[in-house]
C-alpha cells in the first residue's frame, strides 16, 4: 500500500492483525515503507536488490519510535545512492565503523604517548614529554593522528613564537618533526606523510640565535647564589646545586637519589642520562665536596619518587626551568638597581669551566669535570679517569665560591 507519509500518518498507524504484519510504502521515497507487526512496533524499511544478491530483501532503518520521518527518508536516499554506485550501505557502514575504531585508537594523544615512551630514557625524555603534553596533546589529544596538518603544527609553534619564545618554538618544532617522523615508520598509525615535512624553522620562527658564553662576574655569581638560598625547594637547592658541580640541567634536574652514593662521596650519573657527544656515551663521576653532600642532606624525601628535586611529591623531576629562573631573576633584581645582564642557565656551567684555569686545574681535568669529550690523539688513548684531581678541583671550586660569597669589605685608615 503506497501512502503520502507524515509525522502524523506514521504515529496513527494501528498494530497489525494478530499473526501478520502490514507494510506501507511511500510515496516521495521509492522502496522506502514502514513495517508494523502485530503488536505495533513500527520499523522503517527499505526493499532493493542489494550490490551481491539475486534477489531484492528488506534492511532495516531504524525503530519508527526512536527515528524521524525526516531522517528515515535521509537514510534510504542515501543507500539508495550507494547501491547506485554498486557501493552496498551495509559494508560501507561496517568499513566507517572501523575507521572510526581504528582513530579512536589512534588519536594524537594515543601516537604521542607511544612516542614518549619510546624515548623515555633519553637524556631529556622527561623535559620532551612535558613540552609535549602541555603544547600538543592539550591541543591535540583527541583527534585523530591522520588529521593533524601542517598548518596546525604552524599555528602551535607560531603561538610560542609569538610569546617571545623562539628558542622553545624551535626546540617544539624539533620535537614534532621526531614525533611524526616515528609515527609515519611505525606502519601502524594510518600516517604516511608527516605534516611537518615540509615545515622550515627558519621561515616559520626565525634562524636560531647563536649560542653564546656569557660567564658570570663574582659578584654576579653572589647575587644569584643568594637568591637561589632565598629561593624554595626544589629550584632554590637545585641552582645550587647548578652551581657547585657545573653539570648540565638535565643532569642536575634529573637526579635520583640512588646515583649517590655518599660513603664514598660520589654522585655517578647513568650512560643514558648522559649528552651523546659519543656514539657510547659513558657513565660520569662527579666527586662530592662536603658543601655538597651537606646541600644534599638538606633536601627533603618522598616517598612517591627517588627524584632529588620535585614539585610532586617525588612522582616526577621538577620542569618549568623558565618560570624558575623568572623568579629567581625577580630576587636577583630587587636588590639591583638596575638590572643584571641577561643570562641562561647553562651559563652557570660556563662560569665553572672559565674559572678552574684561574684555579690551577689542568685543562684536562677541567673537561672530565664537565664530561666534555677530549678531543685529539689525547682522547682516543688516554683512559684515566681523573677522579681523584677532579675530587681535588671541586674542592677548590667550592672553596672559591665560599670565598666569594661575601663582598670583600674595603678597611678604610683613620
């Protein structure tokens, strides 16, 4: 029975007859109807001969109770299209809903975090995954990892440009690039090409500014180890720490407690936690002077993590080196009148190396304070540790900071 078919005429229709079922086919629609059984459920329809079978059979729409008309009629337009191009509704739907489960399980925050693991014993692994979570998972995260494009990468690292954070957008787009180029050669993420392929740092931020070195004057260096005293745990004693052993920030930042072992006064850090400037890079000793082992014994422990320094309890090492250093910036400068010139914090370990030569220390022993590679002849053959010349040079270095920490007071004859 063909019928002009209405909201109102499909809510008026009565159960069929005890053991039958009654259909209705519409008028606007071809082989679209409503299917009403016995006991008055209603049920969309639409009758074809569907892509792969002899014969024409019904499909089900949907529940004429939970469903408009309106879309009902959608619906069978749209298979009715789909069977046009010999494209059977049924695999299609099934093919959609697997695409959908398949970004479902690869959203970006899915890739990333895949990611993040594989580098987690990285030198930098944990200050990665921070930068990474904070400026693209939190944009990111839920979307699927094939939708990412490059003019979204674009936009994330022009924010941080715009900021006034070149520097970070650099190390960000770096970031993106490893990430996606993993993504792409894990074969497993839908991803071919990675958006940021053809990206260019120097158009997108800027050519990187040259590094520099700028040591520390003494009295500088004072100012900024009295602020670091009056800054709190964990940045505060992690400055200077920075201070005392001239490692890198990582190194510091990245401290367990078990890398010390304080009977034989000797902090070692891990190969893995190590700058590559070898192909195998090597555990490193640095020998503990007593101003150090005493700032050791100052910090407290958790028993959420190993970590020396933290801002949660011991769960992870402490990040946001930036927001730390503003505010220890803010103490230097409220007893300047005006203010310091502008350093970073790899200067501290500049500060270190270009005053040992002042110290009598030789400049071999100098460079195995540091971990710096030696270079030459000298540094494919000779194996000697230095420990116990380092132990010596630290000694000094501690005594010179000591030495400088109060300004020298100017005796003025009567």
């Amino acid at each position: 029975m063909r019928r002009n078919f209405s909201d109102r005429f499909i809510r008026g229709l009565r159960p069929a007859p005890a053991g039958k079922r009654v259909e209705y086919w519409d008028m606007r629609v071809p082989n679209f109807g409503v299917r009403i059984t016995e006991r008055g459920h209603k049920t969309y329809v639409l009758y074809l001969r569907w892509p792969g079978s002899r014969a024409p059979s019904r499909r089900e729409i949907g529940d004429a109770s939970r469903i408009s008309l309106a879309k009902a009629r959608e619906i069978a337009r749209r298979w009715l299209e789909q069977v046009e191009l010999g494209i059977d509704p049924r695999e299609q739907q099934r093919a959609e809903e697997i695409k959908r489960q398949r970004e479902r399980q690869t959203t970006f925050e899915v890739v990333a975090e895949a990611w993040i693991a594989n580098i987690a014993s990285q030198r930098k692994g944990t200050e990665v995954a921070n930068d990474v979570r904070r400026e693209f998972v939190a944009r990111w995260g839920k979307r699927p990892v094939t939708s990412i494009t490059k003019e979204d990468v674009a936009a994330a690292i022009g924010a941080k440009r715009d900021e006034g954070h070149a520097p970070q957008a650099h190390n960000l787009l770096g970031y993106a690039r490893r990430l996606f180029d993993w993504a792409v050669h894990q074969h497993a993420y839908g991803i071919e090409i990675s958006p940021v392929e053809k990206l260019r740092a120097s158009k997108l931020i800027g050519e990187r500014a040259k590094k520099r070195e700028r040591p520390l004057s003494d009295e500088e260096l004072r100012e900024v180890w009295q602020a670091a005293e009056e800054a709190e745990y964990p940045y505060g004693p992690m400055f200077r720490m920075l201070i005392m052993t001239g490692q890198r920030r990582s190194e510091v930042a990245g401290a367990c407690w078990q890398e010390f072992d304080i009977s034989r006064r000797l902090w070692t850090i891990p190969a893995e936690r190590m700058k590559k400037t070898t192909k195998n890079p090597k555990p490193h000793d640095v020998p503990l002077t007593e101003d150090m082992i005493s700032l050791l014994k100052s910090l407290p422990r958790f028993d959420a993590g190993d970590w020396l320094f933290t801002a949660t309890s011991g769960a992870g090492p402490v990040n946001s080196f930036g927001r730390a250093k503003r505010a220890l910036d803010d103490i230097v400068a409220r007893g300047r009148s005006k203010p310091m010139e502008p350093w970073v914090i790899h200067d501290l370990r500049h500060t270190m190396r270009t005053r040992l030569p002042k110290l009598k220390v030789d400049e071999v022993v100098s460079e195995r304070m540091i971990a710096h590679a030696i270079p030459g002849i000298a540094g494919v053959y000779n194996h000697h540790d230095y420990l116990e010349e380092r132990r010596e040079a630290f000694g000094r270095w501690c005594d010179y900071l000591r030495g400088i920490m109060q300004p020298k007071v100017v005796r003025i004859r009567g």
